[in-house]
C-alpha cells in the first residue's frame, strides 16, 4: 500500500495546511477576531477523491452546545493515545491555544464560559453549506454517514426518524450505516431503508436466524471518483444486539466478524478497489485494532465513540479519522490514489461555529418544517439552570445532566439507589439558561424509556457495575461496547480500571446511611433504558419533567461519588 | 482470571507450545474440558494452527451462540466449552474428501473458552481457542 515516505510526505503537507503546531490554525484565526466562514472551510483541494464525513448526529437538525469529556481514560494499548486525551493535555498535544475557539470545541475547560464568546456548533443547515462548498471544490466528493442519524430528539422520537430522514436525504450522503437506527424497530428501519436514495450498508449487518449476511443491508459499494474505484465498506456497531434491546430487532445479528471484514476487503480488492474506505461504527479504539490485523483498508472513517480528533491516527498503511458527534464537526479527507493505491492524504476536522457558518436558507427551511407541527412542545420552558450549573453528560463515568436524572429516579420513584445508562449522546445547557422539553428529550430520547423500579441484591449490583465497567475497560478493544460506565444515583464505589472484571468495583456505600451496601440486602433500584421486554413505568422525559417543574431553578455540582483509581 | 498457563499445558499436552489468548474473566476450571480432549486425542500431542474457529467476542444470546470451525484435511473435529457444566459441546466427523468445515450453535453458561480441536488425516492434533464473553447487555452509547 502506502510506503513510510509517502506517508511523510502527506503528513509534511497536512503540516503545512495546518501551520507549524500541524492544527490550530482556527483556533489562531479567532483569537485574532477573524474567524471566518472562508477561513473554516478553507482546503486546498489534493489528490484525486475527497471525502465528507459526518457521524453521531443523534438527530440534532439545529446547533447546539456540547460539552467535551473531562475524562475518557484509555487501558492496555489505548492509555494515553487519542482519542484517550483530554484538557490541558489535549490541548498540548494537539498545539491548542488556552481560550481558544478549538479549545472550546474540543476541550471541556471554561465551556460555559468560551459557550458566551464562541457559541452553539452544529446545525444540519450549517453543514448543509460546507457541502455545498466542499463540491464545488469537488464535485464527485463522496459524502458518508456513520450513524447514529436517527435517534436522539423530541422530533425523531415523535416522528420514528422521519425528520432526519428527510433533512439527510437533502444533503444527498452516498452511503451510511447503523446504530441506534435499529432502536426504531426491525419493521420501521426496513421502510426507510427500503426507499433510502443512497447506500445502507453493513458487512456486519447479519440475519440472526441463519448467522449469514443480511439481504436488506448491503455490506459495500463501489463507486467511480475521480477515475478512481473507491470500495465503501458499511460496519455497524458490532454490539447493537446486546447494548439495545434485541427484542425490537430479533432478525437481526452483529458482531465484529474480522474475518468477514477481510473475506469483503479481499472481494472489493479483487473487484478493482483502488481506495478501500471503512465507514464505522465501531468506535476508535476497535477500529485502531481492526486496521491493524485487517489487511487492505486504506481510510476507516470512525464513529461510535463520539471522538472529534483533529489529526488522522495512522496505523500501518490505514488512516482512522474521527469525526466527533452531535453535528459539531465535518471531516473533509482527500486523497492522493493512483497506480491503484493510496500515496497521500489531506485532513482537515471542520468545526461547525454556528454563528460563522451561514445556514443554507434551503435547508433551514426543511428543518423548521419538521419542527412545526411540535414547536410549541419543543419550546416550552420546564425550568432553569442556576448560575452555578452547566448541564453534560460526557464523562467516563459522571455527568452533571446524569446527576440530575439519577436524583430525579431517586425522588420521583422513591427508590435507594438509582441508574442512568453511560450513553454518550445528549446536548449541554448552559448556566442561567432556560431548559426546554427539547433540552429534555436531547438527553432522554429513545424508544424504551421507561423508568422502571425493582430490587436488587447488593450483590447483584456489584455484578452490573463490574459487567458495564468490562464493556469500558476491558484491555482487548475487541471486547469493549464503547459508551461510558453506569451512572449510580444514591450509592458511592471505587472504581480500578486498571483491574479485570469481578476486581474493578469496591466500597459500594449507601449514599444516604453513609453504610457500606450488604451483598445480601435487597435495595430499591429505580433505572431507565432496561434491554428487558416489557419494562414498565413511566417514560423517562416526563419523569425529569416533573423532577425539575419542582425544582424550578436546577443547581447540580458534580457528586464526586466515584472515586477512580488506577488511570 | 483462572486459566493459567500452567492449565492451558494441561489441556494440550506436556510437549505443547501454545500461546495463550489474552482473557480477562473468570473461568470454570477446565479439567472436566482436559479430560473430554485426552478422550479424543489419546493424549497425543496437540499444536496450534491449521484450524480455523469462528465465534463472537461477546455473545449476543449466551443460550444460543453461532460458532464455525474449519480445518481442511480433518477426519473429525471436537468442540469443547470450558466453562459449562458439561464440557463436550459436538464432534464433527468427516467423511473423504468432505470439506472440514462445520458450523452449529452452542449453550454458554458464561464467559469462557471455547476449544476446537481437529484429528487430522494423519493422525496429528491441531487446536484453536477463543474466549467467548457472555455479559448482562445494557447501555452502550
């Protein structure tokens, strides 16, 4: 495939575009107050094919702040690798500027603050335009979803995806693949597939019954760029059927399958594949491993794990980029194929400023048709946050938005202990700001939200908190879920990432005895988001709804409850 | 975790190299699986490689878990499961010129090695391992 040299080459050019810190040349652009819709997009145009990614969405049609983890602790191999950096540290080794406008994309310091210099990002509009910028440059440039397209927002849920479906199919993507599409349900994801305008992929994608590939998700297609043959390989979450509830797709099967992906690597190759691009939904760390023992991938275009890293990872003659979440970036990659393989490559993570980049008036205007049936539901105002309080939800295994629900299903269900699922999905809001039923539903949206109530043995607690805290941590990324840890309302634990499964979790405490939970005691659990069928209670939303109607004026401080070791 | 490899030795034979794939849980101990594999080979030598196992990294129903084998040239094939109550899972008996490859399904009681291992046509032993988690399923993101 690529040589080293030609590989020093390209990343000697990525140097150049980007200025001596090899990134940042936004971030320098707008502590000199001229932070431009022309300097964002900005690229000279390389090589022969350029592609477009975009991934984990979750059905955020308009900008939005979102906060970046304050920890996301990498294990084995991963420890102190992107996308395993956050902060001061990210920030240095990626030549960030303190206060920059990359430091409040990419870094969680100061966010409410930089959120009043620098704004929302996002907005399917927005992105609209630096498309449409992007094939003017080029345009045959091949334009890719990850995933995670329809699920996330008051309008998706009440219209089963319909509204993303609607607006990403005016942005005309060549190709995408699945996660949280499947939570729709088997017949409801099959409709829209079966009328998508472009390619629904997934090698993975497999019938359950017969443990053979799919026949309703294709696992590649190839197309002609720039005289090119570029293979597009789809690859969903390999864990949809055991971190969502299988009963809603029980057709359907996944898995990472490595030897599948190299049988479909070998056949696109032997089918004339000059440029063999892995569209992802495996999260960084497995597809770091996969491009290492997979033989033939020349770009993995990764989703999943929510990562916005502003440089490709190269590993062997593959390079993975990440593209992050929530509408906030576009990655724009072009490449240099000839002679049947690729020589070189140029990036560049778009950062989606709100108020920078003009809306395209087109788009806009299918958004705001979606939302029009629901605005009044949308806007309605259910309380404010404090001065003191941004709400989040990134972090391994804390969030301030998690907080909050966990002490909403302690209170509103009357329960000892409370669980909220580590999804890494779900806008931020910012201090002294109002909070919206679709504030709400950004952080609670999907298709099992019943808040149920059961007991559970302190023993078995200590079971869940270990068998989560494996699909994190575990060393082999072969064997992580992605997502982050349970979020626990009412008890306090030490949590050792650097021990095996059954050795992590210690000193589970009772938050409000200040007493160390008995293995034998039965405790009132009240959680949400259960993969059990018929889980009863009321639907998450209302119950946070009800939580801070109460409240009125929301305060939440970071518990501290969980004390991590071994990082 | 409670595969050593002292009992990784065990199970192929004192003359065996085996590397060991990297497991992070809780085994059963797998003498009853030991004993089923002496069964088989007679406690003829057992090496690595020439056989191909196919099984998720973490079951997405432990009741039911799609496994493939494959090992060209094989005369049978047995699967053992370490962790089970009982370890023998199947034996694939070859007939000449069949392929060596079978696939079925198979019950895991939990996370645990699964072992094939093939009798080639002259005799010889060859083995694959792959550790197949079972977990609770719940909120990936």
């Amino acid at each position: 495939m690529i040589s080293r040299r030609d590989f020093l080459q390209a990343s000697m050019a990525t140097a150049a575009l980007y200025g001596a810190s090899g990134f940042g040349n936004w971030s320098r652009l707008a502590a000199q107050q001229v932070l431009t819709q022309d300097k964002l997009l900005e690229f000279d145009t390389f090589g022969n094919v350029s592609l477009v990614h975009i991934t984990d969405i979750h059905a955020q049609l308009k900008p939005v702040y979102f906060r970046e983890p304050e920890f996301n602790i990498g294990v084995g191999a991963a420890k102190g690798q992107a996308p395993h950096l956050t902060g001061a540290e990210f920030r240095r080794r990626y030549g960030i500027e303190d206060g920059s406008a990359a430091a409040y994309a990419l870094t969680h310091d100061d966010f409410a603050a930089l959120a009043q210099s620098y704004g929302r990002m996002g907005g399917l509009d927005r992105v609209a335009t630096v498309l449409k910028a992007i094939r003017a440059d080029r345009p045959d440039a091949l334009f890719l979803d990850g995933g995670d397209t329809w699920h996330g927002s008051y309008t998706c849920y009440h219209t089963a995806g319909q509204d993303v479906v609607n607006v990403m199919n005016a942005l005309k993507p060549d190709a995408m693949t699945f996660h949280w599409e499947f939570t729709l349900g088997a017949e409801r994801i099959e409709d829209i597939v079966a009328g998508l305008p472009f390619a629904a992929l997934g090698a993975n994608i497999y019938d359950a019954e017969w443990n053979e590939p799919s026949e309703i998700f294709a696992p590649y297609k190839m197309f002609e760029r720039g005289g090119v043959q570029v293979a597009v390989i789809g690859q969903a979450l390999p864990y949809t059927a055991i971190a969502n509830p299988s009963w809603m797709f029980p057709g359907y099967s996944f898995g990472i399958r490595e030897e599948r992906m190299q049988e479909v690597v070998d056949e696109v190759r032997a089918k004339g594949a000059e440029l063999v691009v892995l569209l992802s939904h495996n999260g960084f760390d497995v597809d770091k491993q996969m491009a290492a023992r997979v033989q033939g991938i020349d770009v993995i275009l990764a989703g999943h794990t929510h990562d916005a890293v502003p440089e490709p990872v190269v590993v062997g003659d593959t390079i993975v980029i990440a593209s992050g979440s929530n509408g906030k970036f576009v990655s724009r990659v072009d490449l240099d194929v000839r002679d049947g393989r690729m020589m070189g490559f140029r990036h560049k993570l778009i950062p989606i400023f709100a108020d920078v980049i003009a809306p395209d008036a087109d788009v806009a205007a299918l958004i705001d048709t979606q939302r029009a049936p629901y605005l009044d539901q949308l806007t309605e105002v259910i309380g404010h946050t404090d001065a003191d309080t941004t709400l989040y939800r990134r972090g391994n295994f804390a969030g301030t938005w998690d907080d909050l629900i966990c002490q909403a299903l302690l209170e509103e269900r009357e329960a000892d202990i409370s669980m909220s699922p580590g999804v890494r999905w779900g806008p931020s809001v910012l201090p002294g700001q109002a909070i919206t039923r679709e504030d709400i539903f950004g952080v609670t949206s999907m298709t099992y939200g019943q808040a149920y109530r059961t007991e559970m043995t302190g023993e078995f607690l200590k079971v869940v908190l270990e068998d989560v805290g494996d699909n994190l941590f575990n060393p082999d990324p072969y064997y992580q879920q992605g997502g982050d840890m349970v979020r626990i309302g009412g008890m306090g634990f030490s949590f050792d990432v650097s021990k095996r499964q059954g050795a992590r979790v210690s000193d589970m405490t009772l938050l409000k005895t200040g007493e160390a939970i008995d293995p034998a005691r039965s405790y009132v659990v009240a959680g949400w988001a259960s993969v059990n069928p018929g889980t009863e209670g009321p639907m998450i939303w209302d119950l946070v709804e009800d939580h801070i109607r109460r409240l009125g004026t929301v305060s939440v401080q970071p518990s501290g409850s969980v004390k991590v070791l071994g990082a | 975790m409670n595969l050593s490899r002292r009992n990784i030795l065990a199970i192929g034979g004192a003359a065996v190299t085996v590397s060991l794939i990297p497991v992070d849980f809780a085994m059963a101990t797998p003498e009853a699986a030991a004993e089923a594999l002496n069964a088989f080979t007679g406690g003829a030598a057992v090496t690595d490689g020439g056989i191909d196992l196919v099984a998720p990294e973490i079951a997405e129903n432990g009741n039911t878990v799609p496994i493939s084998v494959s090992a060209p040239g094989a005369v049978a094939i047995l699967v053992l499961s370490e962790g089970n109550p009982s370890p023998g899972v199947a034996t694939f008996t070859f007939g000449e010129g069949a392929a060596g490859t079978a696939a079925t399904r198979i019950r895991l009681a939990g996370t645990q090695n699964v072992l094939a291992v093939a009798k080639m046509a002259d005799g010889s032993f060859v083995r694959a391992a792959r550790a197949v988690k079972v977990t609770i399923g719940g909120c990936g993101g």
